[in-house]
C-alpha cells in the first residue's frame, strides 16, 4: 500500500515519514501550549495604585508580559505554518535556496524557514539594517 500522506512528495524533506511525523505531533503539542498561553495573557492588566513605585512597578511588568505575549504569538504563528508546510509537502525545504533543512536544525527548530546558511545570511542582514538604522537615529539627534 502506498503512502499517502502529503509530506512523502517529491520536494518534501528527506526525513523518513516517522520522524516528520513525530515532528508533527511535536508541533501540535507546542501549538496547543502556546495556545492556552496566550489564552490567558497573565499580567497585562493594569493596576492603579497611590504609591509611585508601585506605579512603575506594574508598568514594567505589564510591558514584560507584553513582550512575552508578542514573542509567543510569533512562534505560535511560525509554528501553524509549519504544521500547513507539513500538510503541504514543502516541509523541511529552504525558502531561500530551496535545499533540504537539515534534520538535525528541524529537531531543533521545527518550525525553521531556512538551512542554517541562509539564516546565517537573513541574520547578518537583519544586523546590518538594524545598525544603519541606530546611525541614522544618532545623526537625527
């Protein structure tokens, strides 16, 4: 009997079925947690109080449990569309080059776009705009 399952396609991973599945099963997991998560967005309320301290106090916790709700979305978000690649058969394929992920990066990092060249890549571009843009702030001032 012939497998049918989309990531068994020609241009999917070379990853044996069992291991992009166990990866699968490892994402929904990860989907599910963030999920319930986010569900709660603990720390976000804001609290009054007289006292100053405690004023700024609350506000850098609530700036924190921001951070960590858009960090958590983001992943919850990278995580789903590794799920539809997975459904789709590009799982496991660079965005960039179109070369296999390597296992070992996918056990790691389920959800990774890219081989670990081209986000060395995508990374130390990201860095530079990110400077260039610091030194245009510093010649604004």
């Amino acid at each position: 009997m012939e497998d049918k399952r989309p990531y068994g396609r020609k241009g999917g991973t070379d990853m044996a079925p069992i291991e992009v599945e166990n990866l699968r099963e490892s994402l929904e997991r990860t989907r599910a947690e963030l999920a319930r998560v986010l569900r709660t967005r603990d720390g976000i309320e804001i609290e009054k109080s007289a006292d100053q301290m405690d004023e700024i106090q609350y506000a850098s916790e609530r700036d924190l449990a921001i951070r960590s709700v858009d960090r958590e979305s983001k992943l919850l978000r990278q995580v789903i569309a590794a799920l539809r690649r997975i459904q789709d058969g590009s799982f496991g394929i660079c965005i960039e080059c179109e070369s296999q992920i390597s296992p070992r990066r996918l056990a790691a990092l389920p959800w990774a776009l890219r081989c670990i060249q081209c986000e060395s890549a995508a990374d130390r571009v990201a860095g530079e705009r990110a400077d260039s843009a610091g030194e245009r702030l510093e010649d604004a001032a």
